[in-house]
C-alpha cells in the first residue's frame, strides 16, 4: 500500500509516468525503505494504463465484494408520515424479536463471566 501510495502521489504531483527512483524518493523522505521487487512489480501492472481508469476499475471490483453486514434497502414510505408510525411498531416488533434470541442464550449453562 505504501508503494501504491507514493505511486499516486507522484501521478496527482504531476508525474504521468513515474519511475522506480521516483517512488523510492518518495518513500525514502519518510523514512520507508522500499524493495525494488514490489515497486518494479507495481510498475509493470501499471504501465501504459490512465490512473483514473485504474481506479474506476478498481471500484467496479470493490463493489461486488460483500463487507459485512446485511443489504438493507428503505424505500420511501408511499403514504407520507402516515406510514412512519406503522414501520416504527414493526421495527419494535424485531427488537423485541432480537431480545426474546438472546435470553435464549442463558439456557446454555454456562457464562463468560462465571
């Protein structure tokens, strides 16, 4: 990442095409000593390519990897604030839902903090 880094930063600094030197210049002023594998490696994947189409690549592929969590999608309620308080009591209902699942879990016999 750090290589990536120094890579972009030369790029939005002006550099079109920066070379192995430039990246190891770039990290060397904090204190990071590069390998010259993994810059020769990055330049390679690189070369001839635009930075923005790079990125936008890079976000195409990003997007489908699942990150946690579920994919909840609110629509906007059809009937204005009316619909507001009925989608409140069904929220109610599911955390009372959730908490029923998790007395649950004092039938197991046994407690972290025993």
């Amino acid at each position: 990442m750090k290589i990536i880094a120094a890579y972009l930063l030369a790029v939005l600094g002006g550099n079109a095409s920066p070379s192995a030197a430039d990246l190891k210049a770039i990290l060397s002023s904090v204190g990071i000593e590069a390998e010259d594998e993994k810059v020769n490696f990055l330049l390679t994947e690189v070369k001839g390519k635009d930075l923005t189409e790079l990125i936008a690549s890079g976000r195409e592929k990003l997007a489908s990897v699942p990150s946690g969590g579920g994919a909840i999608a609110y629509a906007a309620p059809a009937g204005g604030a009316a619909a507001a308080p009925a989608a409140a009591a069904a929220e109610s209902k599911k955390e009372e839902k959730v908490e029923e699942k998790e007395e649950s879990d004092d039938d197991m016999g046994f407690s972290l903090f025993d």
